[in-house]
C-alpha cells in the first residue's frame, strides 16, 4: 500500500523477462528493463507462425513485421521504428516472452 496526499494505493509488483510488470488499483504499467528500438522482441510464450516482411526489406514504424501462435491465438507484433529487418528466428520457432525475433537496421540511428 502507498499513501499520496489522502489517497491509499494498493501496489503490486512482478519481474518478467522484458520488466517489472506493476499493479495498481487495477491498472498495469510496464517498466521496461531495457529498450533498444533496434531490437524486436516477443511480449508472449509461443511460435513464430511467419515473417511478414523479407529479410533484409524495410519496415515502417508501426507496421507488422511476424505473426505469432499464442494459445492458439494468432497475432501480429509491430515495429517501434523504421528499418532494415533481420530476422532472427525461422518460422515455426519456439519463442519465450523477451526471445528477439528479429532487429531493425534503423533508418535514424539516433533513435538508439
């Protein structure tokens, strides 16, 4: 619990691959531990279905760039930034939340 003025808070607080993942009153908010733009990571536990984009073709921020299975759920990650894409992964890898999947050949290196 966390007292603000006269307001209590109640406050949890989990460490996954990508963060700490915190709780409060209801909301979640993600503390990323590291965030490198040029590094497309998975946020699920499953399987690389395919790559939307060749290797080596650029990816517009906010574009999909791989679908995932995910308890039988079928969903699409984007790209933070514009890049060149490298895929690190073949399709149908086994991937674990924080695995790379792929990385970006940033359009403006100064987003690094």
């Amino acid at each position: 619990l966390a007292t603000v003025g006269a307001t209590v808070y109640s406050i949890s607080g989990f460490e996954e691959p990508l963060g700490l993942r915190m709780a409060i009153d209801g909301a979640t908010v993600m503390l990323p531990t590291v965030f490198d733009p040029s590094e497309l990571r998975s946020d699920v536990t499953g399987k690389v279905v395919r790559f939307l984009q060749d290797d080596g073709a650029e990816v517009n921020k906010g574009e999909p760039y791989v679908e995932l299975e995910a308890m039988k759920m079928i969903m699409q990650l984007s790209a933070g930034e514009t890049g060149k894409v490298k895929h690190e992964l073949a399709a149908g890898s086994i991937i674990k939340t924080g695995d790379l999947l792929a990385s970006l050949e940033l359009k403006d290196p100064s987003k690094t």
